[in-house]
C-alpha cells in the first residue's frame, strides 16, 4: 500500500463510525491492517473494541487480532508480536458462528516453509450462513 498513514488516516473515521455499515467498518479495518501498522496504531485498534457497539465489528477485530497474534508464519513475525502486545487490550469477543469473525489455518514445517490460509466471514446475527466470506 502506497502512502499508508494517508489510508489509515482516511479509514479510521470509517472503522469508528458505527452509522456505517458492518461491511464498510470492517473493510475499512481489513485495509489497515494490511498497510503494516506500527504497534501503537494496533493498540488504539484493539483499545477501539473497549468501546465498540457492534458484536459484528467487534468479534472480527478481536478474532483477527488474535489469528495474527497466534502466527507461526515467518513472513507474520512483526505483527504477530505486536498483536500479541495489542491483543491485551482488546475486549474478547467470544460469539457464535452468527458473528463476523476471521481464522487463520496454518501449517509450518521449518522456519522458512509454511503455508496459510485465512478465512473472514462477515455475518448477520438474523442468519447462520454469512452474508460474506473470502479465502
């Protein structure tokens, strides 16, 4: 990502706003984690959960953080850490499959070969199935 304190800047506005929809919120934060964020900007994220309304949003961001706080992957060690410091933080959200929330699969052989598959589901409390998911 080119620039991204300009992204996070822009999309953190979005990610508190809880007018917004569930969708948008937590795209906003899936962006932002993905422009390699200091650990200070990780800790206001995982503090934002103290206060957050939305099971949906909540239970994505703390379940994220946590996959990425769990990383064996060599390619994850500096977030990983750094959720892992965040991730004290955060407000555990601990929700049924109705809820938004994020995995992570891994399987690492040695220090350098590993692979990984992450899972989102964006849910809708009303409905079992999710009303987005990506692989």
């Amino acid at each position: 990502i080119k620039l991204p304190h300009k992204v996070r800047n822009c999309l953190y506005p979005v990610f508190k706003n809880p007018e917004r929809s569930v969708e948008e919120r937590i795209a906003a934060f899936i962006v932002m984690i993905d422009s390699s964020p200091d650990e200070s900007f990780l800790e206001l994220l995982a503090q934002s959960t103290q206060r957050e309304t939305s099971n949906q949003v909540g239970g994505f961001v703390y379940t994220h953080m946590k996959s990425l706080a769990e990383s064996r992957m060599p390619v994850d060690q500096r977030i990983s850490k750094a959720c892992q410091k965040a991730l004290r933080l955060c407000r555990p959200f601990h929700l049924g499959m109705q809820y938004s929330q994020s995995s992570k699969f891994q399987a690492v052989k040695e220090a350098s070969l590993g692979a990984s598959v992450d899972i989102q589901t964006v849910s809708d409390k009303r409905s079992v199935l999710p009303r987005a998911a990506t692989a």
